[in-house]
C-alpha cells in the first residue's frame, strides 16, 4: 500500500473513530463521565500519553480539571487561572486559539515568558491545546500532551478540533439538562456519522456571518474553489438545499453561535 492509500485508510479509521466517540459523549450524563469515554478512545486516534479536559468556571475564573488522565492513571484534581500569562492554557483562553507544540524545550517560549513545570504530571516534549466553545464562548480546554518529540502533525490537531466540537456540545447538554441554558436540538443520528470537519466548522462560521467565498478564501488562505467544496460538503451533511438552511441547521444544532 502507497503513502498515499495509507493516510487515506487511516483517516476512515479516524473518522469512524470520532463518530463512535461523538455518539457515546452526547448521551453521557455527567462531564466526569464523558471525559471517561474520550479518553478511552483518544489514544487510537494519537498519542495521549496525558490527557485533560478542563472547564472554566466564571466565578473564580479558573479552568478546572477533574478526572485528567496519565499514563491510564487518574490525576488528582486541579485548577489555573484563566488568564494566566504563564500558563499554556492561559494563553489558549485568553487567545481562544489553539496551539501546537512539538518540541517543548525550542517552542515554549512562542507562548510563554519562561518554561514552567506542569501543575500536575509530566512535563512532555509535544502537547496540543484546543478551547472548546459554546455560542463562541470558552467555556474549556482540550489537551493531549506526550513524552515524543514530533508526536503531532496538522492531521492530528485537524482530529482533535473536531473531538472538541463534541465535546463543547456534550457540555451544552450537561448544562440543559441541569436547567441552566435553553435546550438545543438534538443533532441527528445521520449527522454523528458524518460529521462535519474543523475546516468545514470554519467555512460554516464565516458562512453565517454573510462573507463571499471569496472574503472566505482570503480568511481561510485558501482557494475560492476549496471553499466552494467544503460549502457544498456542509450542505450535504448538513441536509440543507442552501446557506441559509445550513445556518439555521447549525444554529439549532449547537454547531455555530
């Protein structure tokens, strides 16, 4: 088998991987739960040496981890300040943008003013960080990290974007069902199995906000004729015959603000 057909097949293997992970996290009852789940399937997917998923809690305005995972061993509870200059999940929060790092010790400092030891567990060589949003909103973080140089590549963040998508949603119906926001449509079944991408989250994003392919494209660096193609892939699995349609599906679903 060819390079080629080899990433093709392992990216089936991700995808089907996600939608067995998206459908389990959504009918979850409690945040403590779904981290369980995630992190039983996380590790087929890349290497999740450490994995944690944190909430930001308003009121003391720290983001909370309980149930991180190393080495298949729970970590005490924990918490940072949201805004901390210092902290890794600190600029995530404060950015609500994602970073990569493959090598701790010659990237750190892209991020941060000094190298710093973790709150809890290793200190790893590459790590990954996604905020998980609702309504555009961070309301947490995703995090793998590992002991590997070089451990991740843009597929691997592409998979862990679209892992936060589910997980953002799997919160949102924790807090409906506590009575605290006004409930979502239930995404359908026919959706978790083909969900749609980071790319395509992003396209739908800017879709909703009135943008041309074009203004797209620009925003996106891409071509005009990728943005088309990824409009019409959110078109079909989102069962839409428009944009408007798509963005009143979404909407509803919880996908976009």
């Amino acid at each position: 088998m060819n390079s080629k057909k080899k990433k093709s097949a392992a990216l089936l293997v991700s995808l089907r991987i996600l939608n067995q992970i998206g459908a389990s996290i959504l009918s979850e009852f409690t945040i403590e739960q779904m981290i369980d789940t995630v992190y039983e399937h996380v590790n087929k997917l890349m290497d999740a040496y450490s994995f944690a998923i944190g909430i930001y809690n308003p009121v003391s305005e720290r983001i909370e981890y309980i149930g991180a995972r190393e080495n298949n061993q729970k970590l005490p509870a924990f918490s940072i300040y949201a805004h901390s200059e210092e902290r890794f999940s600190g600029w995530v929060f404060s950015h609500k943008k994602e970073l990569l790092i493959n090598d701790y010790e010659n990237e750190y400092h892209l991020y941060l003013p000094h190298a710093i030891t973790p709150m809890q567990g290793i200190n790893p060589a590459s790590l990954m960080y996604i905020p998980l949003f609702i309504n555009k909103e961070v309301i947490g973080l995703l995090s793998v990290r590992t002991l590997e140089k070089n451990a991740y590549d843009p597929q691997s963040m592409e998979i862990l974007k679209t892992l936060a998508v589910f997980i953002a949603k799997a919160i949102e119906n924790t807090r409906v069902s506590n009575g605290n926001k006004p409930a979502i449509s239930q995404v359908p079944e026919r959706y978790l199995l083909n969900p749609l991408s980071a790319r395509e989250l992003d396209v739908l994003g800017l879709l909703s906000k009135g943008l041309t392919n074009r203004i797209i494209a620009n925003d996106l660096f891409i071509s005009p004729s990728t943005v088309k193609t990824h409009t019409l892939n959110i078109y079909q699995k989102l069962e839409a015959g428009n944009r408007t349609e798509a963005i009143i599906k979404a909407k509803a679903y919880g996908l976009i603000g």
